[in-house]
C-alpha cells in the first residue's frame, strides 16, 4: 500500500488554526511579527521558563560542571534525564500532556538502540516525545536551536545531534556522529521531514535519515504525534490552549532495516506513521 493510500485512523478532527487569526473560543491574543500569543500562553510561558524554567537551568548547569570537573557521565545520560522530568512535569502541569500513548511495549529495551522517527508539526513534538520514550536517545535537531535559551543548553551540553544544513560537509558530520551513536547503543530520534509543518500535514521526507539505520544496523522505530499541531501550531509564540485531551502517542512495531533499501524503509515508516494520524494531518494526494 502506498503512503499516500493508507487509512486514515477514525479520530475526531481537530481544528487547524489559520494562519491569520485564531479561533474566538481561544480568548483575546496580540499578534506579534506575525505569530500568536493569547492569555493562555503568556500563563504556560511563565511557568515554562520563569518557574520550571529556573529549575532547569539550575539542574542543567550543576550537571554539567560536575561531569566537566570529574569526567563522569560522558554521554549525558544525566542531562537527558534532566530535560524529560522537565517536558514531563512542565506539560502536566500545563494541561497538555498526551492522554492517550500506545505502544508502550513495542520499545526497544534498555540498551538496545534504534532510530525513533515521527511526523513533526509543532515545537511541542519534541516535549512529548521525550516523556514518553524512557530509552536514552539523542535528538538531531537544528544548528540554530543552540541559540535558544535552555533548549540551546539542553542540547549543547546534552551532546546531542546538531545539523548545519547549510553545508555538505555539517550534515556529513551529524550523519556519521548519529551513525557512531546508534552503534555505542544509544538510540537517535529524527524528524524525517527535516521541519514543522505549517499546516499540521505530513510533509515528504528528507533523505539520508534512514541510511544511519542500515549503517549501523538497528531498527527504526515509527511513531505517529497527534493533535500537536492544533495546541501549538507553527504560527504561534506559545501554546494556544491545555489540550491533553486530544494530544496522542502511538509507537508503531520495529522495523528492521536488514537487507532493505532506504526507499523500501521510508515506504514502510511512513505508511505507519499515517496509519495513527488522524485526518487533518494526513498528507494530501
């Protein structure tokens, strides 16, 4: 079956935000260059960075001397820690946690890696998908996001993947970094379509994503995100709304990358990640 033909999964439709103004029932908002930001998200903001946010850099920066100071910890295990309890407690806290996961099972176990992939339609895909995987992985993430105050922190020290794609030569080094990863047993968790969609529809993917599977011989994992994009859609600064309702997970069953190509992998991994999305995110014809 073709990616584009698979089924789509029977979930109630979210509403797309337009790009020029939001719903009424999400309250007054100020529009400021072009993006969104209503009372719900100055109050989630507030919280994210003046109040957990504290309590993250403070974790972050104690780990980070200490490993500097005695060498412990050289894969930052401890860091990863420190940023999923942050995503975990941050969206609960702000009512958006996803309130359905499924799949739990289908995980690799500890020490086993494998390479998670998922749509991406909104910057809460990365929070979400960090508390729900308990397995040690690192993100390939953009060059730019280093910049991000306690994102860039996160990912700098956190010694996870970071992509200039402006050069051949940068995402050479990420893919063999990646590549070197996945065989020392720790897994890597890309966005195949390379950005957020701005549409919450899943876009084509980049290539060279599942050639890191084939090199290093691990499997990839598949996983569909549902309803991101309707809480915290690309066009705005914050979330617009507590939505944990209708925020959803779902890992789909290994796949091996032995003996296939990387285009038969990106047949088989989209056509699983369309297969849990629900109707408004699914790529058009």
């Amino acid at each position: 079956m073709s990616a584009a033909a698979a089924s789509p999964v029977n979930v109630p439709a979210q509403p797309i935000i337009p790009t020029e103004e939001i719903p009424a029932q999400l309250g007054p908002y100020l529009k400021i260059k072009g993006k969104f930001l209503n009372f719900f998200g100055v109050l989630y903001g507030i919280q994210s960075v003046l109040v957990l946010g504290v309590a993250w850099w403070i974790a972050l920066t104690i780990t980070e001397l200490v490993c500097r100071a005695t060498g412990w910890d050289p894969d930052r295990k401890f860091h990863d820690w420190v940023g999923k309890t942050w995503s975990r407690v941050n969206m609960i806290m702000g009512g958006c946690a996803p309130s359905t996961v499924t799949g739990r099972e289908l995980l690799p176990p500890t020490g086993q890696a494998a390479l998670f992939v998922s749509n991406h339609a909104s910057w809460f895909d990365i929070p979400l998908v960090a508390q729900v995987i308990p397995n040690q992985f690192k993100f390939i993430a953009a060059f730019e996001l280093r910049k991000l105050p306690l994102v860039g922190q996160q990912l700098m020290d956190g010694k996870h993947v970071l992509i200039d794609r402006s050069s051949r030569k940068g995402q050479l080094r990420s893919f063999k970094e990646s590549v070197a990863y996945l065989k020392r047993g720790i897994s890597i968790f890309a966005f195949p379509e390379g950005t957020r969609s701005r549409d919450g529809r899943l876009k084509p993917f980049k290539g060279g994503v599942f050639a890191m599977a084939t090199k290093a011989g691990v499997p990839i994992v598949p996983l569909s995100i549902c309803g991101t994009f309707s809480t915290y859609p690309s066009s705005a600064i914050l979330p617009l709304l507590p939505n944990s309702k209708n925020l959803a997970v779902h890992v789909h069953p290994p796949i091996d990358s032995n003996g296939k190509t990387e285009e038969e992998l990106e047949e088989l991994t989209r056509s699983a990640i369309i297969s849990k999305l629900p109707p408004e995110s699914q790529p058009l014809p």
